[in-house]
C-alpha cells in the first residue's frame, strides 16, 4: 500500500475514531460541562457573569482541563493493543503496508479527533460563557495529547492492559510527586523523572486563561510525550504484533 492510499485510509480511521470514541467523549464533556454550569446558569441566569476574576473560574478550569485528561485516555485507549487482542492486525497488514506508518497516522487521527471534539465542547461553553478561549482550549488539547498521548502510544504497544496501566502512571506520578518531590534523598531525586503532571493545574489555568505558560514546563510536557512515541515506534519496529 502507498502513502496516497495509506492517507486514503485515514477518513476510515476517523469515521472509526468518531464511531468508536468521539461520541462517548463529547457525551462524557457535554455530561460534566452541564453539570458544573447548570447550578450558575440557575442562580445568575442563562449567562452566568463568570469570568478570570470570579472565584469559581479556577472550578471551571480544572474541570475543563479533566475533559481534556479523560478524552486523551479514551482516544489513546487500545490504539494499538486493542488490534493485537482481537487479532485486527492480521487484516489490516495483510497487504503490504508500513506498521510503522500506519500507527503514525492513526495517532495523528486521534489527535485531530480529540481537537476537533473539544472544538464543540469549547464552542457550546463559549456561548454561555465569553470570555472562555476556544483556541487557548485547543492549544492546551495538543499539548496534553501530545505529552499523555505519547506515553499511552508507548503503554499500548508495550502491554495489553494500557488504560489502567496510563491512569495509574498519569495519577501515581503526580501523588508520588506530591509525596516525595519536596524531600532530600533518593526517593526526592527519582520521582523528578516522573511526568510533570503536579504542574498541571498552574499550567492549565495560565495558558487556557491567557494564553501563556511557564516555557519549561511546555517544553518539559511535550519532550515526555514525544520521548515515549519514538520509544513505541521503536518498540513497534523491533517487536511484533502477533507476541
């Protein structure tokens, strides 16, 4: 299979993605957004004044940033693992087409797919709330993706039980962080080779607020992510799907 039928072949991995995933994630946003806007809409009226200076806005950004969290997992979610449990792989590289080059555009897929579902969860927010950034929303979406996204990609070719196995890295590393990352010794000293999730909160609030963040900790995020792609590539091209 060429690269032109190779790309051909990605509105079918979208018209999966939407199928499959991107339903369940604008359902999971739209359920959680109602849920935190439906109280304010009720006391203040259709168009709560909620805005960066209200004391609630910092509520509504963590819960913004966590749809984002949840989507990333759902997409990333047996991308590749899913296709070695049921055996896919032996129809979809029936045909001479790059392992490696498949699973790239498949990632990508999701990433547009993520994007483009948080581009109508943002949008509907936008209309009750105005002063929400839409494409600060999105800028955070690839971000998170492409540091969540890449470990995921990473945990699906290495393991079959990836979800739990990235829930558990994506929330231990920041308790672990919380516990030790002030500490001297050892264990202060081998968790700040944890991904950077403590810095999350500050990182989301500032960048879906106003469109800036601390450079280290971007820089920091999407090394980890991209670090770990490469790393399932790798892994990808040494190994095989039928192990």
């Amino acid at each position: 299979m060429n690269r032109g039928r190779l790309g051909k072949y990605s509105l079918w991995q979208f018209r999966d993605f939407v199928i499959e995933r991107g339903i369940a994630i604008l359902i999971i946003g739209f359920l959680w957004g109602y849920v935190l806007i439906a109280p304010f809409r009720a006391a203040n009226g259709p168009r709560p004044m909620l805005n960066p200076s209200s004391p609630m806005w910092p509520l509504l950004i963590t819960v913004a940033s966590s749809i984002v969290s949840l989507s990333v997992l759902i997409a990333v979610n047996g991308i590749v693992s899913t296709d070695r449990k049921m055996g896919y792989y032996r129809f979809l590289f029936s045909k001479p087409v790059s392992v490696i080059a498949y699973y790239v555009q498949l990632y990508f897929v999701h990433m547009m797919g993520v994007v483009a579902a948080m581009l109508v969860l943002s949008g509907i927010l936008r209309a009750i709330i105005p002063d929400f950034s839409i494409v600060n929303y999105l800028l955070y979406t690839v971000l998170i993706f492409v540091a969540m996204g890449g470990i995921g990609f990473f945990i699906s070719v290495a393991t079959r039980f990836d979800w739990v196995t990235l829930a558990a890295v994506w929330l231990g590393s920041r308790a672990l962080r919380d516990l030790y990352g002030a500490k001297p010794g050892l264990p202060g000293k081998l968790v700040q080779v944890l991904p950077p999730v403590h810095r999350l909160n500050d990182l989301s609030n500032s960048l879906i607020t106003n469109g800036s963040a601390h450079t280290n900790d971007v820089i920091w995020l999407l090394s980890y992510g991209a670090l770990f792609f490469v790393l399932g590539l790798v892994l990808l091209r040494q190994g095989s799907l039928a192990d």
